[in-house]
C-alpha cells in the first residue's frame, strides 16, 4: 500500500472556518508547499494560498505549519516524522480573507510612516564615503523578504489588537534600526520611534529573531541599540541639561 501525508488545513473566511482532512500520496522530496499544490490539483481548486519564488526569497507563503510560523516552501516533508499529522493554518496575527491567505495590509500602512533615507550632502569631490563595518552594520537587515512570521509571533501585536495603532512590530524595527544606523542618513527618527512606533511595548522575548527565515538579529541587533539611543535621548540627564541649554 502506498505511504501517504495526512494534512489538517484550515478552510474558510472571515466569518469562520473550520480544519478539513486531506491524505496526498508520499513522494521524495516534497516540501510543504507542494502537499498543498497537489491537494489544490487533486482535491480542492478553490484552496487558497498564496506563493510565488518557491525558494525562500518571496516571503509569500507564510503560514503556521504545527503552531510554528513558518515558510511553506522551505519546510520540508522529511522533516515531520512517519506518520505525523501536519497541520497548516494561516497566520493567527492578520485577519483572515479566504483559507491560507490573510490580509496583511497593516504592515504596509506602518512602512508609510517611517520616514525615508535622507542622504547628506556629497564630499566636496562629489563622493560619498563609508567604513565597510558601517555597510556590514546595515546590510543584514536588508536581507528582510517581508514574510511578516516576526509580526505574527510578537505577542504586542498578536495578543492585542488595539497595539497596532502604536506599535510597528519587529519587522519595521529592522528597517528602522536599518536606516538610524546607516552613516549617510540624516534623518532623525528617535522620538517617533519612542512615540509613534511603541518601541517601549517590546519587552524582547526574541521570538522574533527565532521565526526569522533569513537568520536576522532582530533582537540583539535591531531591537536593542534602538532601545539604548532612546534611552540617549529621552531619560539620559546630560542629554536634557544639553537640550534645555540649546546645545
């Protein structure tokens, strides 16, 4: 008798759903995405979900694959054991619009916010001029593929809807510490990122950092020194006696 795959996927919208039960015979190689493709071809064409890179490098197929937010494409069948069940939901953070699709339009609002890189002026030869280790500093966060699995695991978002007025979440803290760290921006960001963004509300778990498909230090690298330059700014006493002096 042929192997096979049981799958429990999660089927609705917006007004409910429930867990349906599939079985797709096993094959050699499989990643999670492509159970999910055969189900679709096979079973169920009005399944929904969303992809499009299959390679880790689109963010589009997020979803929770046994409770842990994860890429669909780069979770691997020969990872679960023998006979495990696999369950797919979409993420819990974001309402849902239709089955494994679910709208994560309010990330793209709050990247509207964050003001944008402001070069200053070129070098009087026409150049502009930075240390590599300034480069390194900044370019890990610019490996961010916006699959939003650190959004959907921060418990400020996902456990209370009414943060997302005043919290950014930890995918735009990257891009933040991104650009307050790069050498040749002059933008300044600090009190929005205290006031408007909430970075206060984070009381770094690091389970941010632990979902990250592309390995970022979200925690340790971001999160941090952009707690200690508000700190600078807002609650260091020199800081305040500068300010008042006008210096």
């Amino acid at each position: 008798m042929t192997s096979e795959y049981h799958f429990r996927v999660w089927r609705g919208d917006v007004s409910g759903g429930a867990f349906q039960e599939y079985r797709v015979p096993e094959e050699e190689g499989l990643v999670v995405l492509d159970v999910i493709h055969r189900i679709q071809q096979t079973q169920q064409p009005d399944l929904a979900c969303r992809w499009n890179c299959k390679a880790g490098k689109c963010g589009s197929c997020s979803a929770e694959i046994n409770g842990h937010p994860s890429l669909m494409c780069m979770t691997r069948m020969d990872e679960f054991k023998e006979g495990e069940t696999v369950t797919v939901q979409p993420l819990q953070t974001f309402p849902v619009i239709k089955d494994l699709v679910t709208d994560v339009s309010f990330n793209y609002e709050v990247a509207k916010t964050i003001p944008a890189f402001k070069p200053k002026p070129r070098e009087a030869d026409g150049t502009r001029r930075m240390y590599q280790e300034d480069v390194d500093r900044v370019q890990e966060f610019r490996k961010c593929i916006e699959c939003f699995l650190c959004q959907d695991v921060c418990h400020v978002i996902r456990d209370h809807e009414d943060n997302k007025k005043s919290f950014a979440g930890p995918r735009f803290f990257a891009r933040l510490a991104e650009l307050e760290m790069h050498p040749l921006d002059t933008n300044d960001r600090v009190a929005l990122i205290k006031q408007k963004h909430g970075l206060g509300f984070c009381n770094i778990t690091m389970c941010c950092s632990e979902v990250c498909p592309e390995h970022i230090h979200i925690t340790d690298n971001a999160i941090i020194p952009l707690k200690e330059r508000v700190v600078s700014e807002f609650y260091d006493p020199l800081a305040w006696v500068k300010r008042r002096l006008g210096l």
